[in-house]
C-alpha cells in the first residue's frame, strides 16, 4: 500500500464525510451563533380607560410571569426531546489513519545484514567459479588447437591435475596406437577436449550469471534498514438504534487496510523491503446488546423520556394555572382602581357639597341666622374634605400604576397608564352563596385546578422513575450477540485491493455470542438512586396532597367570606341611602333654621364614610368573587398563553355543572 495512495484515499474519505456532516448536521465550525432573543416588548397604552375585559387580555398577552412560565415549558419540552433522542437512530462514522516509524531491532539489522554478506559471499564463489571455468575452456581450446595443429601432445598440460590425468591417459593411447589409427585417436581427443571446451563456457557462462545476479540483487537490497514503517487505514460505518425495550441493535461496516514497510524502500523484500503484501479487510455484521437485568423493558430504559414528558405535560399545566394566577392578579388590581376612582368620586362630591355648605353658611351669617363662627367650622370641614381628595388623587395614581405593571404595560408617565372603563360587578344574592354545595365545590375544585394537576402529574412522573429505580436494583447483565461476514485482500494496489476486500469472495457468517455479568455486592449507587426516587416520589405526594388540603380550605374561606361580604353589601347600601337621605333633609332644615350646622356637617361627614364603607364592601364582594374562581379553577382555562371565559362567568359565582 502506497502511502502517497492512501492518503490520498483517505483524504477523499473525510472529505466526503465532511460533506456529510454539513448536509445532515449544519456547519462544523460556522460563525458565532446568535442567541436567542427573548419576545417580548411590553405595550404602551394609548387610551384614557380599559374595559376588564381589555385588561384580561393584555395580562395574557403582554404579562411577564406568563411569559416566564411559557419559556420555562419550553426548556421543559427540550428536556423531554433529549429524552427523546437517546431512541434516535444514529449514523456513526470513524475514519482512522495511523503512520508508525520506528527503528529496527538489533536482531533484526542483523538479519538484514546476513542476508547481505551471504550475496557478497556468492558472488565471490560465482567469480572464483568463472574465472576457473574461463581458465579450463581456454586450456581446453589451446590444447585441440595444438592438436589439430599436428603438435606434440606431450606439450599440453592443464593446470587441473584430474584433468590432467585424464589427458594422459588419452596421450599415452595416443602414443600406443597404430599409425593408422592415430588420426582416429587424435580426432577422438580433439572432440573429447572440444565438448570439455563446450561445458567449461556453459560453468563459466553460468558462474557470470549468477555472479551478475547476486551483483544485482545485492544492489536492489541497498543498505542496511534501520527504520521500519507501519501503516494502518481504517473506515467504520455503523448505525445505532435504541429501542424502549433497553435493546440496542447496532448494524456495521468496517473497511481496514495495512502496510509495512522499510523506509527508503519497496515492500518486495528483493529489494530490500520486508515481504510482506497490502492486507485489506471488510467486515459487515450487525450486533444486537440485549439487557436481561439493570436497564430491562419500556419500564427501565423508557422511564427517563416517560418522566420528561410527563413532567412537559405538568409545565403547560403549570403555564396555565400561572396564566390563570396573573389574571387574577390583574382582576384584583382593577378592582383596586376602581375603588380608587370611586373613592375619589364620592370625595370630590363632597367638596362639590362642602362648597355649597360655606355657601349657604355665608348667607345664613349675612341674614342673621347664624353666628359668624360657624363659618369657620363650615370652611374647617371644606379644608379637610379637600384633604381627603388630593389623598384619593393620590392612591388613584397609585392604582392606575399598579394596574398598569401587574397587565404587563410600560409605563414612563402616568398618562400612559389607564383608568378603569368598568365598575363594579353586580353582587349575587346571599342565598345563592349560602346555597352553593361546599363539598361539591370542592372536588370540582380540584378537578378544576391546573397546578393541582400539575401536582398530580408530577407526581405519576416520580413514580415512574421510582419504577425505573426498583428495576433497575437488578445486577447489570447483557447479552451480546454478534453476526458478520468477512472479505479480504492482500498485495495489489489500493484500489485493487478495496474491490477484492469488498467485491471479492466473502467468508461467513461468523458469531460471536456474549454474556456480561456485573454485580455490585452492596449495590449502595443503585440502593442510593432507589432511596432518593422514593423521597421525591413522597415529597410529591406530600406537595399534592398539601395542595388539595388548601384548595379545600381555601374554597370554604372564599364562600364564607363572600357570604358575608355579600350580606355586609346589602346593609352599607341601605346605609348609604338612609345617610344620603338624611343629608338632603338636614341641608334644608339648616336652610329654614330648623337644624344646626354641626348637624348638617356631622351628618355628611357620616354620609361619606357610609359612601366609602360602600364601596369597600364592592371592592370586597368583587375581589371575593375573583378568589373564589380562582381557588375553584374557573377563572381561566386553556393552554398556552390562556382561554379566558366571558366578563359574566368572570363576574359570577362559578358553576358546578361547567366543572362535572
């Protein structure tokens, strides 16, 4: 495997990896985000007056406690989609390149190195052996020239002493033979030294052969190595895929390839390199992890996404019960202002009335009918009335800010804060209060309540994680099974042997089963999880049952604060009637001299305080009203930012049918 190759290969591969990740997962290193900015701008009003009706709606839409809660059910639905996602199906990717140089053993160099004086050590052998076989093909030639050439035979001689004795065995034959025979002989010889001749080339052709073999292959080995390099490509591909049962199924590819090499040279160990071919291997399988104790079922594995959603369906409980909370908030602080203005109302009436008593003292005074001292106790009650409005102008401006906070507007100068459009709503009869079913109420009540089903929901989702928890006291154990099919390659080029490792013969299938068994012996981390599930599991229930005690208390409060508000009503109105009544008469008599001025100046002093003990018990019987439904769970209803019912339901007792 060339290094120049695969790098090259590998390069493509995180490059298409790359590609991948910023199609299916956006940019990797993209600019600096920008931060969500939070939606919210509060109003500017822009009448004179608002309708209950108007201040309702701008609460829901505008108020920043909602708005809080409504971003806290976001972050809620986010934990349960993390929840969610631990199910996701997941591609994994992994591209691994390792390149491993270090130096050769002492061994090994020595190895190498044998290697190389065994081809010195030949070529010296083949050289001595040519130059040998060079030396008897020219003794050879020379002696059937000499021969054929009529010479003496005893003149030849050859340096090898075998073949000597061997040449002289055929001379003396020579010698001995007939003379018409010796010509026979003597070509005999010359054929005999000829192919003697013949082989002698063929050892010494051989010898320089071999010789120029070990030249070249001593050559193509080069040095000593000293440095060895190692390589080693991997691509993993696996998808991932969780399900509720706690089962994991994991199918995978994985693509390897390795090479070793000597630095400076060629894989071929002929040329100095180690001999060993490219391997390239693929596997392809899947492996399925199966829980058998700790985790097991929809019950362990499913309970923290079960919870998260649970605990999400409890925060739009709580969004609206918080929604529900603000606009009784808000209703409280309208009938505030309304009581403000009708108590600034009833005021400036009586300075309108205290500056026709001066008035009429100054005329009384002039006609004799009264001490002129009186007018100094007609125009003491006129300071004070005027006292009484410029403190009334000031708790209106009080409410009207007040008002204009609790909805949600922004307010910079009191201009833009409102006046109340509405009065107050008209009060139900006593009977019916008194006949309303308190225990009935009750229960609707809690049916009705939101954050009690908040409450509720809560607390279903800690006994889901309790549940978790007591399962999950079980030792950890595991079954692993894996199945898989192999293909391989070995030698070729990087290309070459990619298609062999993956379109070439494959090798399976291969199993692989495990079981992995782990248990604690004091098993304190799962013992201490059980006992912290259990303690939120009975915190909620305590906080759920709290809850319903005070819904409880609370709606036999309300009813009888309302009855008794109701009843207080009806007596300050007769009350008001009877003192306003009475002003009229003591006025006239004062102005036929039949009263006395202190008479008349007590008298709507009372009148006053009965017209301002009037409208609190209107302030009272409306503000009753609204806690009542609220405590009841029929103020608001609905999701989100809220349903609110109509200005009648809003105003009137609340029904038990509407809550069945």
């Amino acid at each position: 495997m060339d290094q120049r190759a695969l790098l090259h290969a590998l390069s493509f591969a995180t490059a298409g990896a790359l590609m991948l990740g910023l199609c299916g997962a956006g940019p990797l290193a993209a600019a600096e985000p920008t931060p969500p900015q939070a939606v919210y701008q509060p109003p500017v009003f822009s009448g004179v007056t608002i309708t209950l009706m108007d201040a309702i709606r701008t609460t829901l839409e505008h108020e920043p406690n909602i708005k809080l809660q409504a971003e806290s059910a976001a972050s809620q639905k986010g934990i349960a989609q993390q929840a969610t996602g631990e199910f996701d199906l997941a591609l994994v990717g992994k591209i691994d390149y390792s390149f491993i140089q270090e130096e050769l053993s002492a061994a090994q160099k020595v190895t190498e190195q044998e290697k190389r004086d065994r081809l010195r050590d030949g070529l010296n052998q083949y050289s001595d052996a040519a130059d040998l076989a060079a030396q008897q093909a020219n003794e050879y030639y020379n002696a059937w020239t000499t021969l054929q050439n009529g010479g003496d035979p005893a003149s030849i001689h050859f340096t090898d002493g075998l073949i000597q004795a061997e040449y002289d065995v055929f001379s003396s034959a020579l010698l001995s033979a007939p003379p018409e025979l010796q010509d026979q002989v003597r070509t005999d010889i010359i054929k005999w030294l000829q192919s003697r001749q013949g082989l002698a080339e063929s050892a010494r052709d051989d010898a320089v052969r071999a010789r120029n073999e070990a030249v070249t292959s001593l050559r193509d080995l080069g040095t000593v190595p000293q440095v060895r390099q190692q390589q080693q490509g991997t691509i993993s591909l696996q998808l991932s895929k969780a399900y509720r049962t706690g089962i994991i199924l994991t199918p995978s590819i994985d693509i390897s390839g390795s090479a070793l090499r000597y630095r400076g040279k060629p894989a071929d160990s002929d040329h100095g390199g180690p001999g060993s071919p490219d391997t390239y291997n693929t596997t392809v399988g899947f492996s399925v992890n199966i829980p058998l104790g700790r985790g097991r079922g929809i019950e362990s594995a499913g309970a923290l996404e079960k919870s998260s959603l649970i605990d999400y369906d409890a925060s739009l409980s709580s969004l609206t019960h918080q929604a529900s909370s603000s606009v009784l908030t808000s209703i409280l602080a309208y009938w505030d202002l309304v009581a403000a203005q009708r108590t600034l109302d009833v005021y400036q009436q009586s300075a309108t009335l205290q500056e026709k008593i001066v008035e009429l003292t100054k005329t009384l005074i002039d006609a004799d009918e009264l001490p002129r001292v009186e007018l100094t106790r007609a125009q003491a009650r006129q300071s004070e009335v005027q006292a009484q409005v410029e403190d009334a102008k000031r708790s209106l401006h009080q409410a009207r800010v007040t008002l204009a906070r609790t909805i949600g507007l922004l307010v910079e100068d009191e201009s833009q804060a409102p006046l109340a459009a509405d009065g107050f709503p008209k009060a139900p009869a006593a009977e019916a209060v008194s006949g309303i079913d308190a225990a009935a109420l009750e229960n609707v009540s809690l049916r009705q309540r939101l954050d009690y089903k908040a409450a509720q929901q809560l607390q279903e989702s800690g006994k889901v994680l309790w549940r978790a928890a007591v399962i999950d006291l079980a030792p950890d154990a595991r079954l692993d099974i894996n199945v898989s099919y192999s293909g391989s390659h070995y030698g070729g080029s990087l290309w070459e042997g990619l298609d062999g490792a993956l379109f070439g013969n494959w090798t399976g299938p291969s199993a692989k089963v495990g079981l992995t068994y782990n248990k604690p012996f004091a098993n304190n981390t799962q013992r201490g999880n059980l006992a912290e599930k259990a303690a939120i599991l009975r915190q909620r229930a305590i906080s759920t049952q709290d809850l319903a005690r005070t819904i409880r208390a609370d709606v036999v409060q309300d009813l009888a604060v309302l009855e008794e508000a109701v009843r207080q009503l009806e007596l300050y109105q007769k009350s008001a009637q009877f003192y306003r009544e009475s002003v009229s008469n003591e006025l006239e008599k004062l102005r036929y001299g039949r009263s006395t001025l202190i008479d008349a100046i007590t008298t709507e002093q009372r009148e006053v305080d009965a017209r301002i003990a009037l409208v609190s018990s209107e302030q009272q019987v409306a503000r009753s009203l609204a806690q009542l439904r609220f405590d009841s769970g029929f103020l608001v209803s609905g999701t989100g930012a809220g349903e609110f019912v109509s200005y009648t339901n809003i105003t009137s007792l609340p029904s038990l049918e509407a809550g069945q």
